[in-house]
C-alpha cells in the first residue's frame, strides 16, 4: 500500500540520491557540478549524501533547472521518476528500470499499480471475512 506520509530525512535522502544519478547520468564531477552551482565540492557531497537537510527550496530548484527536470523528480514526490527519457527508478525499493520510450515507464507504472490494486482487493476480502 502507498504511504502518503513525508520523512523529511528520507526525502532529503532520496532527493540526494536522484542528484547523483542525474549528475552521473550526465557523467559530471562533482567539482564540475559544484562549480555550476557555485557550491563547495563538500557542500555538494552533503546534499548527494542526504546531509543538507537545510538544503533551501530555492536551491532545490536551481538543481532542477540546471538538469531540466522537475521538483518532484529531484524530491522522489511520486511512485515512478523520470530522470531522462530512458531511466526510471522506482520511490519504495529503489529498483531501476530501463527502456528505450518514455511510455515504457508508464508501463511499468501502471504494472505497479495493478499490483497494488490486487493487493488492497485481497485485504478488503479478509476485512469481509472477518
């Protein structure tokens, strides 16, 4: 089942991790990436490392502009992200998919919540019986 709850460390921690990923995606350094964003090189492993949980809403969306996503890419708001047209990495168990289309992680998604759906269709059926 989907928790809707929000902990501010693991979304800093997630968020950290989907930084790297774009950042090596993008086959970039970190000094390389620091400078860009006029940071320090340790500032920069803070934030990748979920450290920075000061790490201000201004920052958050100069990180997505600079990689031309959206903020709930970097912040792993919902299930499924796309951090570029051929990677999606799933919010709960961090598996990572591949496909050549962007509907292929649509695909996925959408598999996931079937899923979900047979799952909540088989508590409701024990709620009955009891």
């Amino acid at each position: 089942m989907i928790d809707n709850r929000i902990d501010l460390v693991v979304l800093f921690r997630k968020a950290g991790k989907n930084i790297a990923a774009l950042r090596n995606i993008r086959k970039l350094s970190l000094e390389k990436l620091a400078s860009e964003l006029k940071i320090t090189i340790d500032q920069l492993k803070a934030i990748e490392e979920g450290e920075d949980i000061n790490l201000s809403l201004g920052k958050f969306v100069e990180i997505a502009n600079y990689f031309n996503c959206t903020l709930q890419q970097i912040l792993d708001l919902q299930i499924y992200q796309v951090l570029n047209h051929s990677q999606y990495i799933a919010g709960g168990d961090r598996d990572v998919h591949y496909t050549n289309e962007l509907k292929g992680g649509y695909e996925v998604y959408t598999n996931y919540l079937k899923d979900e759906i047979q799952e909540l269709k088989a508590e409701i059926a024990t709620l009955k019986k009891n």
